[in-house]
C-alpha cells in the first residue's frame, strides 16, 4: 500500500519543506512508491459547501474529495506536514478536514457513542512550531499535537504519532540537520 503524504504549506523554503524534501528522498532511497497531495499547489478549496454540511443533512462529496477518500481507503499509512498556526493549522488543511473527514466515511455514530471507521490506518504527523518544544508543551499544554492526534485522527479510529519539531524561526544550518536526522529515524519506524 502506498503511503498518502498530505502537505500543507505556502512552498517557502522553510522547515516543511525541508521536511517534505527529506521525506522524497527517503522513498527514493527506499524504492517506496507514494502519492502526495500538495494542498496549496492544487489551490484545494477549503471551504466546506451547503450541501456538504453533514449535520444539517447534507453529504455531497465533491468529485476531488471522493477521489481523496478513495487514496485514503487505499492506503494505511498517512503522513501529514505542515505548521503550526495559531494553535492549530493552515487554514487549508483545516478545510480539507472538515470536508474530506466526513460523517458516514470516517466516523459514524452508534447511538450516542462515537465509531471511528479509519480503524487499521496508522499517520505519521510532522508538525514544526515557532515555540522552542518544551515551552509548547509547558506553556501552550500541547495543543496543537492534541488536536490532529486525539480530536481528529483518533476520532476516526487512526493511530497517530506526531513528531514535533521546536524553535522553527528561521531556517538554521542546525535546524536542516536535525531535520535531516530525525526525518528518516521516524519514517523507518513508521513503515515497518
Ligand atoms: C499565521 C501564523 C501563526 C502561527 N502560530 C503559531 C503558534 O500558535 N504557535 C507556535 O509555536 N508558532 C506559531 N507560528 C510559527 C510557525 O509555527 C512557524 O513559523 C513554522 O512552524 C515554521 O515552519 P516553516 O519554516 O516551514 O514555515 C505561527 C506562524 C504563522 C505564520
């Protein structure tokens, strides 16, 4: 199964996109075939529409969700990268949550009680912050790591590990080479 990595970030040249670099060249050094979304290349559309409000009634998948859903049911392994924003995420990924992460194909509810039913698929979530790590932790109590690896992933049955990388200022000699370590230490205990 190939891995789904899901990319959201304006393409500066920057820690993500170290880290989406890094990611590349791990799959090439390993021969792993994969598929990327590249939200803000394809410009992806991150408002959630009338007729996609799925708690007033509405579940119209637009043709582009539904062959997201489908990468999503084909794999078992998703990668997510991007920033931390305000606590949370791009706007962007934010939106392909809200729309793609729907009722009825990622969660249903049985009575009250919540079924996640993305059970079997593990992600793999790089998460860089402007806050030294250790401060995020203390001080901002994890939020953002909380957010994709409880509320939104494990809502809908994925296991997540989240790997967050601290201090992302501006990019440092330092910084690349941490990223350039760490990057294929947590993919290869991802994959296996
Ligand atoms: C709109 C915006 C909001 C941000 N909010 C936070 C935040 O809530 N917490 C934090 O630690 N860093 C925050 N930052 C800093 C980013 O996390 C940091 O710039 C990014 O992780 C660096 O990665 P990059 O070089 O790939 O852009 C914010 C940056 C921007 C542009």
């Amino acid at each position: 199964m190939k891995p789904l990595v899901i990319y959201a970030h304006p393409k500066t040249n920057g820690h993500c996109s170290t880290i989406l670099g890094e990611v590349k060249k791990y799959f090439k050094s390993h021969k792993i075939k994969y598929d990327l979304i590249d939200l803000y290349a394809e410009k992806y559309d991150a408002l959630l529409h009338e007729k996609e409000h799925y708690t007033a009634g509405g579940y119209s998948v637009s043709k582009r969700n539904k062959e997201i859903q489908k990468m999503i049911l084909a794999t078992d392994k998703l990668i997510f990268i991007y920033p931390v924003w305000w606590g949370s995420m791009p706007a962007v990924l934010k939106g392909f949550i809200d729309r793609v992460f729907v009722g009825r194909f990622a969660f249903k509810f049985r009575g009250k009680i919540p079924v996640g039913l993305l059970k079997g698929k593990k992600a793999l979530v790089f998460l860089t912050t402007g806050s030294a790590s250790w401060i995020y932790k203390l001080i901002m109590s994890n939020r953002a790591v909380k957010l994709i690896k409880n509320d939104i992933l494990g809502f809908c049955g994925v296991k997540a590990k989240v790997c967050q990388i601290g201090g992302c200022t501006k990019l440092t000699d330092a910084q690349k080479i941490k990223i350039q370590k760490v990057v294929p230490l947590r993919l290869r205990s991802f994959l296996k």
